[in-house]
C-alpha cells in the first residue's frame, strides 16, 4: 500500500525510514540513489527523502510489479516503457 506524502514549504516527499519495512529494503535496492534529497526543516537537516513523484513511479513501477496483485495496467505500462527504451 502506497504511503501519505508529507508536505514541508511545497515540496511533497516520503521520508524513507518511514516506510513499511518491505517497501524500504526494496527501494533502497532499486532506487537511483541521486533521487534522494534532503530537507531543512526548522533549522534541522532531514536526509533520507524522495520526492513523491519518484516514490510513486517507482511504487506504481517496480513495488507493485513484484507483487502477484499487480494491476494489467501497470504492466501494460511497463511494456510501453520497455518499447521505448528499445526504440531510442
């Protein structure tokens, strides 16, 4: 199940150490680690973090491709993606 994003001063973001176990073991093995941002907030430097955008791509992606409840569209999608590469 996707995570609620956070919201701090327009950016929208998942802090990873805050996700379902299975989730975070996963991404941390398929993420393009320059994803990953960090935020000050209140004077504290938060790491750790993804834009929501890229946790859900990679959610809809890869998470939930792995799973047997995919949905047909998600990997229609995946398909296209893949059509594509090949075709550059």
């Amino acid at each position: 199940m996707k995570v609620k994003s956070t919201i701090y001063k327009g950016i929208e973001y998942v802090q990873i150490n805050t996700l379902p176990k299975e989730q975070m073991d996963s991404l941390m093995k398929t993420i393009n680690r320059e994803l990953l941002i960090k935020i000050l907030i209140d004077d504290k430097l938060v790491g750790n973090c993804l834009q929501f955008k890229d946790y859900e791509s990679w959610f809809d992606l890869v998470y939930s491709s792995n799973k047997p409840s995919a949905t047909k569209a998600v990997k229609e999608r995946e398909k296209t993606l893949e059509a594509e590469a090949v075709s550059l």
